[in-house]
C-alpha cells in the first residue's frame, strides 16, 4: 500500500490516549444525515481522534496523537498515512478539490520563532509521502482550499491576534484578509468560490460570517446565544453545517463541552438542529467534513472515563 502502514483495529482499541483532562478518553465516530436526522456510529475507538474529513473515494481522515490515520468505512479498515517529518498534526487538516493532495497542520519544530506553538501548514500526496512546507510564519492553522486548488485559506496568529490569511498553494508571500480585533477562524471556501465563511468575535460574541473572497462586504450569518464555529458548506453549495456550543464559550473552543451540531439553509437562512446536545467540542468537526454527495456530516462525539 505504498507509504501507508497499517494498524488493526484490535490495536487501536486499546490504544489510550491521555487528553487535557487526563482521564481516558473514548471517540466515536459517527454521520448524520441531514434529511432524516438518522446518526449512525461508524467506529468506537480508545483513543483520542479528530476532525474527520470525507475523501471523495468515500473514506475518512482523522487524527490522533500527532499523526494522521484513513478509515474505510466499507472495509472497517484503518491505517496510519506516512507524513514524513509532520509527525505533530493537530487537527486542521484536508484534501484538496481533485482529491490528489492531503494538507496538515503540523509543528514545525524546525522555525526559530519563540512562540511556544510553531503549527505551520503543510502539502502531502493523498497516498502518503513528504510533506512540502506553504508556511513560513507560525501559527498557521489550514481550513479552506479554493475550488480551483490553487490557493490555501487559514486562520493565523500574527502580533498577538488571529485573523483569516490566503497563500497560494507553492508558497509565498500571504495576504491578510481580516482586520477586525478579536479571533476570526476557521476560513472556508464556498463550491462556486464566490465567498469565504468563517467565524469571528468581532461583534463581541461568536458567530457565523462569510465574506467575498478578497476580503471584502463582510456578512454576519448567525445571531443566536450559542457560540457557533467552523461553517462548513455542503459540495452542492445549499448547505453550511456547523458546531454550536450551547452556552457563551467568548472566544474559546474547548473540548469537553456541550455542543450540537446545526445546519442552516444558503437560498432561505433558516437553522435547524442536526443533533441533540453531546460531549463534544474541539475535535469534534473542526475541518470540511460533508459526504461528497451532500447528504451526511462525519462528526466526533466524545466519552471521558
């Protein structure tokens, strides 16, 4: 197979990571699907995973502990994707519009920066393989990939505030998109590439917006008591699902919180739940994670022991 190694599931099981809680935690992974409402537990795992990303080929991505697994859900396979020396991945990471190319968040231990986190983003071959650097200045954090795959959209923390930044994908010099005080994160592409959505603190509570792609004619989405984050929008463009925390987190994103997720309508802006309330939160759906035929989400709920 390749760069990739393979791990049993018999393994994985009885992994245990030891989180921000340090107690055991318990991930399941499951789908829900927009139209009945039907949530399904595709893997229970022992362990803490991440961010699940649904590749067109039909199978998931997540990570854990630095590294960055693939699940098949028809053949109830998982493996560990070979990526070289990002071996710190957080869970900011996803693939690119042709499906080719796998992007990371991951530590660069390597930058002379003194911040104590160096996330920079980096470009791997879908298969596994060497990573290629985008990034020089740290922390950059991935969330959106143009439809045309040409350029990178990220939320990045440059003298001592968050904003949204694009790059093109071989590098370069960034553009700042965002000049608002307060954190605006998770930056992602519309299908049609006519909008990026995001969330932001910028009115003093966290809420869905989207903006042009250049930056401009910012539009505020939701405003509702909950602490939404991470809009993402369905492959048919009349979708954003996203997490919301039910009480007001300010600018945090914790993990361990109450949390639901939501979907709202594009041509009508009417919002409906998509889940009950569950332990959730950081992990839980940080990145593009719609079924490529528009009907599912892939989500992580958690159990701590």
């Amino acid at each position: 197979m390749g760069f990739r190694l393979f791990f049993s599931l018999a393994f994985l099981f009885t992994c245990i990571v030891h989180g921000q809680t340090g107690k055991n935690v318990i991930s399941f992974v499951q789908s829900v699907h927009i139209e009945t409402g039907k949530i399904d537990t595709i893997l229970k795992l022992n362990q803490h995973f991440e961010a699940p990303n649904w590749h067109p080929d039909g199978y998931l991505i997540m990570n854990s502990n630095g590294f960055i697994y693939t699940y098949d859900i028809s053949q109830n396979s998982m493996e560990v994707l070979y990526t070289g020396s990002a071996v710190a991945c957080n869970n900011d990471h996803g693939v690119s519009p042709d499906g080719k190319w796998l992007v990371v968040s991951s530590n660069d231990k390597e930058n002379p920066s003194p911040k104590s986190y160096k996330s920079a983003i980096f470009i791997l071959p879908m298969e596994g393989g060497a990573p290629r650097k985008v990034t020089d200045q740290v922390p950059s954090y991935w969330h959106g990939w143009s439809p045309d795959g040409n350029t990178l959209a990220y939320c990045a923390e440059r003298n001592g505030n968050y904003d949204i930044y694009t790059i093109d994908v071989n590098g370069g010099e960034e553009t700042r998109l965002t000049l608002t005080e307060g954190l605006d994160d998770g930056p992602e592409y519309s299908p049609d590439g006519k909008y990026i959505y995001f969330n932001s603190y910028r009115t003093g509570h966290m809420q869905l917006w989207r903006m042009k792609v250049d930056g401009s004619d910012p539009e505020q989405l939701t405003f509702d008591e909950n602490s939404n984050w991470f809009p993402h929008v369905s492959p048919d463009n009349k979708w954003v699902a996203y997490i919301a925390y039910t009480s007001d987190q300010k600018q945090d994103h914790l993990f361990g919180k109450d949390v639901k997720l939501r979907l709202m309508n594009l041509e009508t802006k009417e919002i409906k739940d998509l889940t009950p309330v569950f332990f959730g939160g950081q992990g839980t759906i940080n990145v593009p994670s719609w079924s490529p035929d528009s009907k599912k989400i892939a989500f992580i709920g958690y159990q701590v022991e």
